[in-house]
C-alpha cells in the first residue's frame, strides 16, 4: 500500500470532463438519451461517493433511473466491511446476467471497497464475465475515462492499481437529498483496528483544505439544504496531515459561522481522538447538533488492546461522561462488536455492565466478521458460533429496554425537529438527537424546523404532534 497522498490536477480533471463529453456526443449521435442505475452499499462514505458516480454520469448524459432493468449503465458501489454484505453484492451481481441478457448493450460496473481487495477482483475476472469493468476507490475521479474506453474498446476495464491516496476537488455531483447533505471532510484512515479492511481498501488517512470544505457547505446550504452531515473514517483526526493549523472542533465553529438556520452533524468519530475541546464546540454552537456517534466496540480493556483501538475502557468512559457534562441532552449511539476472537464470557459481561453505565440510546450491533488481509482473521478463535449468537441476542435485548427507556422518557416533551420527508400517510422528523418521529402534518412542511410534542415512544422511533411555536 503507498502512503503518498496525491491532489488530483485541474488539468486531470478536466480530461476526465473531456471524456464525458465524448460519451455525450457518443450517444447524442445515435439519437438516444441513455439511463444508469447506481446501487449503494455500506456507510454513508459509500453514499456521498455515490453521488460523485451519478455527477459523472449526468455530466456523460445519462438519465438517472431507480432500478437496473433496461439501464445502460449499472454500477454496484460496495462495502467490505463484512462477510455478509461482500456476499449479498455478488448475489446481486450474478443476478445482474439476467438483465444483460435481456439487454446486450448493457454495462456493469463494480467499485467501492470490495474493488480495492485483490481476490474480490480475481473473482470478477474468473466468474463475472458479463462485468464490464472495476475501479476502486482510488480511481472514482477517473471514471468517466473508464465508462468511455468501456462504450469504445468493447474490452473489460480494471482500475484497481494500489495507487496514492488521492483528493480530487470539483467532480460533479447529483445528490439524492436536497435537504440533507453528505459532506466528506477526509479520506481513508490511520488507525489499522485489527478486525477492519478499511485502511487497506481506502487508503491513508488525508484532510481536504478547510476552505474547500467550506465552498462546499456554503453550496448545498444556498441550494436549499438544512442538515449537513460532514464524513471521514475519523472525523476527530481532520487535519493533522495538512499544516493549516485547523484541527475538526475548529473547522466545526467555522461551517456553524455560516449564515442560514441548519444543524451540523458527523460521522465516524474516533474515541482515541475524542478531546474535550471537540465537545466544548459542540456545546458552544446552536447550529451543532447534540448527538455523538462514538464506537465503543468492546466494554474490556484487554480486548480493546487486542483490536489495536489505541484507547482503554477507562479512557472511552472518561470521554464519555465529559461530553454528558457539557451536553446534558446529548444522544449518545455507538458501535459494538460480539465475539471478538479470543473474547471470554467475562469480557462479554463487561461490554453489558459498559452500556448499562452509558445508557446509549442506541447501539449498532456486529458478530464478529472476520476479512482477509487483516490481523483479526488469522487470531485463534475458540468461541463457537452458537455461543457468539447468544451473546448478540442477550446484548440487543439489554440495549432495546435501554432505548425503550429512554424514548419513553420523551412523552410530553417537545423537541425542535426537522421535517424531512414522509412514510406512508405521515409526516417524518428528525429531533436534534437523531430520533426519527412520525406525525401527521402537511406535506409543505418538509424542509422545515417546526416545535413537535413527543406523544409515544417505541423501542426504535417516536411520535408526536405539531406544537404550537413560542
């Protein structure tokens, strides 16, 4: 893997802008609109490079559609994280074949994560001969370069070299979500958790500039948005790589000086890097919301050295109750992992008496998976699968009273929310927390902040009506 980070060119770039209007004029020449079809799998990393890949294809002028049947162009963006989700893409990539054949001229494409493991793309060499072409995450920027040597050469393309890290600033992007912006901050990661493909598949850790980011924000806030979710592997590490002297609680404060009434949210924080100046900004700003994704992934210190997390159950717990200090509101969720290999049922009691101390409002839970190339899946693992299974049910069974609890606690407080949308006759909200409620409501309400009265509580969303504004 190289270490060297690389700042894609203009001049690149705009070759590859070149490329998409030569895939343009491709099909303007034979008097069709064509359509694409982009699958997402995987963390919301996976979702903001999504829209990057509809960008190119728009800008190429492809017709975004919502499902692969009769779609020019198919590109399955995938995720590595674990054994099941590698499994359902090539389910759903064999699956592909039938399309193809019922349309030729069909093209499919295969990026994300599982593109930057080498037996992944061995495997769609051998046994996938109706995908077109492979790139990972190194080379998204170059995509429209791919597509078009793809429609032109009629041979298989695969981009998969163990190039630099690299930032590519100025790609085109076609959001799913006006109102609610992905913005990723930095790429790739540093910390080499012995269970997780991450560094491998994405590369070392590398910041964009601060004034970019900001360019950024500023956009999608003119171009009507009200949350903006800002994305790296670790978001507490933002530029440590970069010498601007603008660490992440400081480039929080500069994007919640910008005008407009919008909630700042992010995603993956690391406890490792989790400092009490980060939780003095967010405590400090309105516009910063009061929810913390903050992996524990183990509640035994012994484990946690084992997965090389650079933090003790001490320090994690530490963190913890000073961001509860400042942020007495504050809705805490984190990660877990059961049956770590070598995990004794002791240090399983000790993951349990961790989240009955914290009282997380909710948890995303994992069997240990283990992945190839890392350190994790060559460690001795005596625990059978059935006793890891009773393990994660006794965990999700604490956890769902806890978050049962805690939502019920809700009822007959009100909470300023952001209606986002709607779910079959109701209308859909986000509190600050994250908490998703239903209500009823009018439809010209989405895009709005509107005071909502909590009504009742489930184990996993709330509802409520709209309350009277002061």
């Amino acid at each position: 893997m190289s270490n060297k980070t690389s700042v894609i060119s203009q001049d690149l770039l705009q070759e590859q802008l070149r490329f998409c209007g030569q895939i343009n004029d491709y099909w303007k020449s034979r008097g069709v609109t064509p359509t694409a079809y982009v699958e997402t799998y995987g963390c919301q990393q996976n979702e903001a490079d999504s829209e990057r890949i509809r960008g190119i294809l728009s800008e190429s002028g492809y017709a975004i559609v919502r499902q692969a049947e009769n779609a020019d162009v198919v590109v399955m963006n995938t995720c590595a994280i674990r054994e099941h989700a590698e499994q359902r893409v090539f389910g759903n990539l064999g699956a592909l074949t039938h399309t193809k054949r019922r349309h030729p001229g069909q093209k499919i494409f295969l990026c994300g994560c599982m593109a930057g493991q080498e037996q992944v793309v061995q495997r769609i060499k051998n046994s996938y001969p109706h995908v077109d072409g492979v790139f990972s995450t190194h080379h998204l920027w170059q995509f429209a370069e791919i597509l078009y040597r793809v429609l032109t050469g009629k041979k298989r393309q695969f981009y998969t070299a163990d190039e630099p890290g690299s930032i590519a600033e100025g790609l085109p992007q076609v959001r799913d979500n006006k109102l609610k912006a992905w913005v990723s901050i930095m790429y790739g990661c540093n910390n080499f958790c012995t269970y997780c493909i991450v560094p491998y598949v994405r590369g070392r850790e590398r910041s964009r500039k601060w004034e970019d980011i900001l360019e950024e924000c500023r956009q999608v806030l003119s171009d009507g948005a009200k949350e903006i979710t800002l994305l790296g592997q670790n978001v507490n590490s933002y530029g440590k790589d970069l010498d601007q002297g603008v660490d992440f609680a400081d480039l929080l404060l500069k994007i919640a000086e910008l005008p407009g009434d919008f909630l700042i949210r992010f995603m993956t924080s690391h406890p490792r890097d989790a400092s009490q100046k980060l939780f003095d900004a967010m405590a400090s700003s309105p516009k910063i919301a009061k929810q913390l994704h903050l992996p524990f992934q183990s509640g035994s210190s012994r484990v946690l050295k084992a997965m090389n997390r650079h933090y003790d159950r001490e320090k994690y717990l530490e963190a913890v109750n000073y961001a509860k200090a400042v942020m007495p509101e504050l809705v805490l969720t984190s990660d877990v992992i059961v049956g770590f290999p070598g995990e004794t049922e002791e240090e399983f009691e000790q993951t349990l008496s961790l989240i009955e101390q914290v009282r997380y409002d909710s948890l995303f839970t994992f069997i240990f998976s283990p992945r190839p190339g890392t350190p994790a899946a060559t460690m001795e693992d005596p625990t059978p699968k059935e006793e890891k299974n009773r393990r994660f049910d006794k965990l999700c069974a604490l956890q769902n009273q806890i978050s049962e609890e805690i939502h019920s606690s809700y009822i007959g407080k009100t909470f300023r929310c952001l209606i986002d949308g709607t779910d079959k006759d109701a209308l859909t909200a986000r509190t600050e927390g994250g908490r998703l409620v239903r209500l009823s409501g009018d439809p010209a309400l989405i895009g709005t902040f509107q005071p909502v009265t909590i009504t009742g509580s489930t184990t996993w969303s709330l509802t409520g009506n709209l309350a009277e504004k002061d």
